[in-house]
C-alpha cells in the first residue's frame, strides 16, 4: 500500500510505503515484547484436568483453579455419562460458615485432603483446622476424624501398562547364586562361590580391550554373554573460558567429543560355556561392523539369545540369533536402506515369546509401521498397521487381547498430518480403532484401570478441550472442561494463524504457523522472519495451543514471525524423510520458499522483499545456509550455536543423517566452503564453552569469511554453553532485525 508524502516547500511528492511511515524499535515496542509473557500469563483457564480416578475405575474427581483464587470441584460419573459438581458450593460455604463462625466464599473454598465414600453421597475433608463430614446431597456437615473407607483418588497411570526391557538381566553373578563374574588382568574369570575355586574364561586381553561391567546370563546358568569393547579413537576437543569466574588468567576445558569419520569402539557378544569354561565361537560375519551391539535377550529355554545389530552407517539392521550350543547366527529380522535407517527415533521390538513371535517396527512401505513376526522362521505373519500415516509411538500392549494401544499422526484425512492422535488394533490388523476425536493434536492420560483415558486436545489456534473416553472403543464419555480464553483476548492475545501449501513436488502439503503483532495492522507490510530447526529427528512447529510463544516476543517488535517443517524433517513418509540424506545443507528451503510466497499471495501485509531467518544448534547451520544458497530471498540471518560443518559436529547425529564412510558431500555442504557466496546482514552467536557443538565450527565460518573478505557481525559470550547467552543474546538478536530489517536504530526514542 502507498501514501503520497508532501513537502511542503514546493509541489514535490514523493511515494513511500506506508510501512516505512510507522515507528519501529521505539521504547514502546521493546517494553511491549518484554512485557508479553507477563501479560499473557494466568489469563488461560479450564485448560487443566488432572482427574482422581477412584479405586472402581468409574469415576473420580478434579478441581478446576480460575482467576483469583477460585475454584471449582467436579464430579465425574462414568455410570451417568456426566460431569457435575460435587456439591453445592454455595450451600457448603454456608454450613462451613455457620459450624465454624468464620466466613466462606463458594468460590474460593479451602478444602484440603478430599475423599469420597463409595456410594458417592457423602464426602469428607479438612477445613479451618478439623476434618468434616459432608452430605453431599444436602451440604449438611459434622466434625468427624478421616474414614478409612473413603478415597482420595489416584491419577497414578496403569502399572501393567509399562512395556518390558529390551534386555535379559544383567548381573555378575548367574540367576541360581553359584557362579560369579569378574574381570583380573584384562580377562573374564569364573569364581565358584560355593567352593571358591576360580578359572579364566578369555584369554588375550590387553588395555586396548575391555568387557562389559555385568554379564547375560541364560536362566538356566549354564551360559553366559558378555559384550567385549575394543577402543576406539580418542578425538579431544579443547576450549578455552577466557573469564573464568575465581580465577584472573584463561582456563583450558578438554573433553573427548567423537566426530564424524572417528574410529569408534567396537562392541561385540561373545558366549561362554560355564560346565566347560571355554568360549564357543560366535561368527561375526553378520555383525562385522557396529555401530551398536544392543538389546541382548535370552530365551525362556536358555538355548538361544537374540540381539539387534546396527551397522555402522545406518542403512543395515539386524534382529541376530544365536544358538547357544553351537554358536552359529542368523539374522532373523534384516532391515535395509539406500539411504538410512532412523535408529534413533523409529525403532520397536517387543518379545511374545508364548507364541514365538516378534512385533518389529518398520518403514519398509515408505510409512512407519508395525510388523507381526514368526520369531523361529523371520517371516512376517502380517503388517498390524497400514496407510499413509505414521505410528509415533507405542501406549500398551496386551498380550492376552492380542492388541495394542498406540500413537499415530497424519491419520485423519484433511487434518494437519502432525497432529498426535491414540489408537488402538489387533496383532493381525483388524479392528483399528481410533480413541481421540477433534481437529487437534491429543494428550492422554489413562484411568488407573486402563479401561478409560482423558483427552485433552487443542491447536495453536484453537484453545484446549478434554473429554473423557473409553480406551476400548473410543467413546466419548463426556466432555470436562472447554478452556476459558476470554482473559487472553482481552489482554490483546493475537492468535496464531495455521497454514499450509504445496512443497517442491507440487502435491506434498507443507504446514506451517504465521504469528503477528498484537497491534497488527492489515494495512501495514511486515518484514518476516522465519525461526528455522530443520533436525532430521524430529518435527519442530508447534501444534498444541499456549499463551504465548517466543515466536510471539518477537514479533511483538513489529514482524511476521513463521515456522515451517519442510522436506528432510521426520514424522512424515519416508519419502519426505530422505531429502535430509546426505543433504542437511537441503534444509527444507525450496518448501519453506514456496510456502512463504504462498502465504504472501494472500496476504499483501507480509513484505517477502525484507525476509529474516534465525536458528539455533542445527537452526543455526540453516540459518546461514539460507544465506549462503539462498541470498536472493533471505536477507538477514542471526545464526546461534550452528554446526556449520557436518565434519565438526557429534558423531551420531551427523553420521546418521550425511551417512559414512565421510563422502566429498560434507564438505559440498559445509558453511565454511561456501562462506563466500554470503550476502546480506549476517551475526553469528557462540559460546565458548559450547559441548554439545564444537565452538571452533562457528570460528571456520569466522576465518572463512574474513578470508573471502565478508562483512559480517559476531559475538562470542565468555562462559557460554549451547545457546544465545541469555537475555542479552536475544535482545542482540531483537535489535539485529529491527535495525536491518526495519532500517532503525534500535530502542531509538521514547515515543509510545
């Protein structure tokens, strides 16, 4: 939108967008943004639940806190189908009032230690210094001493809800107390604790190797597994804390920090016969490589142990059995990938040993799913979940029903495929249940029965409910709470705005949140500022609603502030997932571009001209990689903590995702060998104590630019971890894009 600017020595105008008409980085807006969370904070209610559920599993109670003190109890009737409160307040403040002489608000009753009889009709708690016995039906009271028969409730969860360990037990000495383990001069030795007598299990050890602190025994005690670690290399990373607190000169920090490409320890299995005392030969021709040996598990019979097998470079997975008479192996479970294997974040077994059979997690369908296994033949019985969807994570399993609880998204068509919803389906597929309805990413918590949970469900833009509902069939029982925003909005609350829009592909829906100004005005236009995290491991937009975000801070200072989960993110198909491989440099940028641009048709107040970018840790990588590739669309990046160089960073995570054995495609993609192509206004944050990324990751940047002679700011906080340096940090951050983006100095007067 334009505005014509006359002057008024003559009959010259000028045009000038009315965005640069509006005053920016005042005092005002810096206290508004400061004062935000303050002002938002306590003006949400009825968004809590934690409902005590009573011993029979029917019912319970809650109480609901509100504005000043207030408060509600409620009753819940699973019988009835019905929430209601669990006595007349008013009534109760008045009989309270009358036996005690001293005045009671209804809204604001003191009741403390309350508890229920059986039949519901009476209830009893502590007020005023006594114990009472109430009527509920009549709020008639009684001085009376805690009955044992009431309950209090519990909102504990399920005990047998807990899935089993992975691993056999671990011990030194076997399960029938005979025999014990111990390491002497770089061998395993067997001591016969009823005799005393001792013999050497291994032989050839030296400091290079070492064994594991506790061994696996088989529940019958004649064999055991013990993991064998030969060392890997020692990668030392020093940093110096150049004003340490008691001390006037700098001070050297060393710590050993694994980085891509390292040699690794290798950790292998090796079986023992304790009759014998010898060792039986296990081939490792299927686990020649590891990157990790874990999960070791006997069976019930003591013939044979399993273990999952993780070959170094993450696109090899094994489930291994080996007989443990013979020692030969076999890989009953291989999975493989021309890409990776997300150990990390999408890996299930669980043992039904009854049965002889395995569930498995898998993306072999190019979606994350369940598997029901054969465990004798490997062979998969059937595929439990199926669809265009992913399972995110396992509630419970029965083995009895044969059925599993577990979380899924991207399951309701039409909604955001983020959002968490609950399901339950039987080990052969059928049956699948979904447990939580509404439009919004879902919370649960289960009766201590298991036989009912509470949904709590909510969005950015759309406020939490919680209802109650069968965890069998997914019936809604009733619904507890609608929460109360009305104090939020009058305080100015500026909602979140949800978006999405085709990525690259021109198909895939990418989704995204758009945040504004509490003083937001349509007929301005905004510079945008994108807080970017685009880690493989996970997705980062939030989806549940809250009063207030950090995104929400900043652009209180006069932006649009939007975040995006592009391609190379998790939580969406496989497909979608693989763009990150050997490709973090990707970052997601052609979706987050379109989906920008998408956003802008529509909305003339987002100036796609003055775009911004921000991140921290692997955000602080694609903060500057946007404006190293993308310089033509970001124009300003401050860029925290970045693992700017994929070489420098953890080994784990980088290896996981760029893949090994280390290709030229690290360097390809490195900030450093491509500092030159930088333009626009770039201040990169560090600090110098940093342990979980390299601090010396930013200072190759450093040299890099200066070397490709770039202009460019930088600071370093003294004493600094992984992050922005507290307060001070972001306010440079603030002022950064209000004086770039904005064209103003910072806090630059005193008008309101």
């Amino acid at each position: 939108m334009w505005t014509l600017k006359f002057l008024s020595f003559g009959l010259l105008f000028v045009a000038v967008p009315v965005s640069n008409l509006q005053a920016q980085g005042t005092r005002a807006d810096y206290r508004r943004s400061a004062e935000l969370r303050k002002r938002f904070s306590g003006k949400v209610f009825r968004d809590r639940v934690r409902l005590k559920w009573f011993a029979d599993d029917q019912g319970g109670w809650y109480r609901v806190d509100l504005a000043d003190g207030k408060r509600e109890f409620v009753l819940v009737d699973v019988g009835r189908r019905k929430r209601r409160a669990a006595f007349d307040h008013e009534d109760l403040a008045d009989a309270l009032t009358e036996a005690t002489g001293k005045a009671f608000d209804p809204a604001r009753l003191p009741l403390e230690g309350l508890r229920f009889s059986a039949d519901r009709k009476q209830c009893w708690f502590r007020a005023a210094g006594k114990g009472w016995l109430c009527e509920r039906d009549d709020s008639k009271l009684q001085e009376a001493e805690e009955p044992k028969n009431f309950d209090a409730g519990s909102d504990r969860q399920p005990a047998d809800w807990k899935r089993p360990g992975f691993e056999s037990p671990r011990n030194r000495r076997s399960p029938d107390g005979v025999w014990e383990v111990f390491v002497k001069e770089h061998d395993l030795h067997l001591r016969n604790r009823r005799t005393g007598s001792e013999l050497r299990l291994s032989g050839g050890g030296d400091q290079e190797q070492s064994w594991s602190d506790n061994v696996f025994w088989s529940p019958d005690s004649k064999r055991l597994v013990a993991y064998r670690t030969r060392r890997g290399a020692k990668h030392t990373v020093h940093m110096v804390e150049s004003s340490p607190q008691k001390q006037l000169q700098p001070k050297l920090h060393s710590h050993q920090y694994l980085k891509p490409g390292d040699e690794i320890p290798l950790t292998r299995p090796h079986l023992f016969d304790v009759s014998s005392g010898r060792e039986i030969p296990v081939s490792n021709k299927l686990f020649s490589n590891p990157w990790r040996v874990r999960e070791l598990r006997w069976n019930k019979a003591g013939d044979r142990f399993t273990f999952r097998y993780n070959q170094r470079g993450h696109q090899v997975l094994r489930l291994i059995e080996v007989n443990a008479r013979s020692g030969v192996a076999r890989a009953v479970i291989e999975e493989t990938s021309k890409t990776f294997l997300d150990y990390a974040y999408k890996q299930f077994l669980f043992y039904l040993d009854d049965t002889n059979e395995l569930l498995w997690m898998s993306e072999r369908d190019g979606w994350n799913h369940l598997y029901l296994y054969d465990s004798r033949t490997g062979r998969v019985k059937n595929q439990v979940t199926r669809g265009h969807w992913v399972v995110r994570g396992i509630e419970k399993i029965d083995v009895k029903a044969r059925q599993l609880w577990f979380r899924a998204s991207g399951l309701v068509e039409g909604e955001d495929p983020y959002h968490i919803h609950f399901c339950r389906i039987d080990f052969d597929g059928s049956n699948l249940v979904r447990l939580t309805s509404g439009d919004g990413t879902h919370q649960v918590r289960y009766s201590p029965g298991g036989d009912y949970l509470v949904d709590t469900w909510s969005r950015v833009d759309r406020p939490p409910v919680t209802e109650l509902r069968s965890a069998i069939s997914g019936r809604r029982v009733c619904r507890l709470e609608q929460a109360d925003i009305s104090p939020l909005k009058e305080a100015g609350w500026q909602q979140p705005e949800r978006f999405q829009a085709p990525g690259r592909d021109g198909r895939t829906g990418i989704w995204g949140v758009i945040y504004r100004p509490t003083n937001f005005d349509d007929d301005v236009e905004y510079p945008v500022i994108e807080k970017i995290y685009a880690g493989p491991h996970g997705s980062f937009v939030p989806k549940s609603f809250r009063s207030s975000f950090d995104t929400q801070v900043l652009a209180e200072l006069g932006f649009i502030v939007v975040q995006i989960d592009g391609m190379g993110t998790s939580n969406r198909s496989k497909a979608f997932h693989d763009v990150c491989h050997k490709n973090l440099g990707d970052s997601g940028f052609p979706d987050r571009i379109l989906w920008m641009r998408a956003a802008a048709k529509t909305r003339p107040w987002m100036d796609l001209s003055r775009v911004g970018i921000y991140g921290g840790s692997a955000g602080g990588q694609s903060s500057l990689r946007g404006m190293l590739v993308h310089g033509d669309f970001y124009k300003v990046a401050v860029s925290v903590c970045g693992c700017h160089d994929n070489r420098m960073d953890k080994i784990w995570w980088n290896e996981l995702w760029m893949g090994w054995p280390i290709g030229p495609h690290y360097a390809e993609q490195s900030n450093v060998t491509q500092a030159h192509r930088l333009t626009g206004q770039l201040l990169l944050i560090v600090g110098e104590l940093d342990r979980n990324v390299d601090p010396a990751s930013t200072m190759q940047v450093v040299n890099a630019l200066i070397k490709a002679d770039k202009d460019f700011d930088f600071l370093v906080i003294p004493g600094g971890g992984h992050g922005i340096g507290g307060s001070y940090g972001v306010r440079r951050r603030q002022d950064y894009f209000v004086r770039h983006l904005w064209g103003v100095p910072p806090r630059r007067g005193d008008s309101e």
